[in-house]
C-alpha cells in the first residue's frame, strides 16, 4: 500500500529591521522543536486574506515589540524540504521597514522566544536560519 506525503506551502512575510550597524533577529523558540534556537527574522505565517505587508506589520510587534512599516521589498527567499510528517514549500517575502517605535518586548509562549539587536559580526556567530544568512547581505552591504 502506498502512503501518501503531506505537501505544505507556507508563505510568510520578514520585516528587516535594522540601523546602519545592527539587525534585530528572533530565537524560534521550543514550540517549534525541529527549528529550536535558531536565529531568524521577525515575521511569520501569514492569516488566510492577509496582505503580506499587514502580516509583517502584525507578525513584527507580536515578536519584539515593535511597530513598524514596510518602505520596500528586500527579496523573497524560498526553501523547500522535508520533516518526519511532511514535505514543505516555505515562500518568504522580506521587507525593508521603518521603526516607528515600541519598546523591545520578547513574545510569551510564542513561536519565538527572546529577540535582540546584533552587529553583522554578532549575528555570524549565531546559529542563522538560511532567511538571516541571505538577508544579512540588504543590511550591511
């Protein structure tokens, strides 16, 4: 008999948030066992009808704090793999924004779980989702 795989397609939209020497970056925290401790962007899965813009926007102040615009859009990166359960299309658009202000505020049992500013040499040294490692490049260029 033949078993059927699990195809999932996420899209998901990033908010670059940075000055000119740091980048704010999100642990994925424990809720997410396969994907636990690494470094990422703030952002995430957008809700069914959302704008990818207004996701961002939702999905950046939900993790640290922040509210934010989008000015433009950095990049759109897309990954594809497969877990033990299923085979997965992650389609992840990247904004370059605009802090308008907030107060730096880690997510309560959230899909990340500590958020920080780092210069371009303290992010290298971080375990980075391969989303930080090719936004890296739009920051400090």
């Amino acid at each position: 008999m033949e078993t059927s795989i699990v195809k999932q397609t996420r899209v998901g939209a990033y908010g670059l948030v940075a000055d000119r020497a740091r980048i704010l970056l999100c642990r994925i925290s424990d809720q997410v066992p396969q994907f636990a401790g690494i470094w990422t962007l703030p952002g995430g899965g957008l809700d069914f009808g959302e704008s990818p813009a207004d996701g961002m926007i939702r999905e950046v102040m939900e993790e640290t704090g922040f509210k934010v615009r989008p000015t433009s859009i950095a990049g759109v990166n897309s990954v594809s793999g497969d877990l033990p359960d299923r085979s997965y299309h992650s389609i992840r658009i990247i904004y370059h924004t605009e802090l308008l202000g907030g107060i730096l505020t880690n997510e309560a049992d959230g899909t990340t779980d500590l958020c920080k500013w780092f210069t371009q040499r303290e992010a290298r040294q971080l375990w980075l989702a391969d989303l930080v490692q090719d936004a890296l490049p739009l920051v400090f260029s």
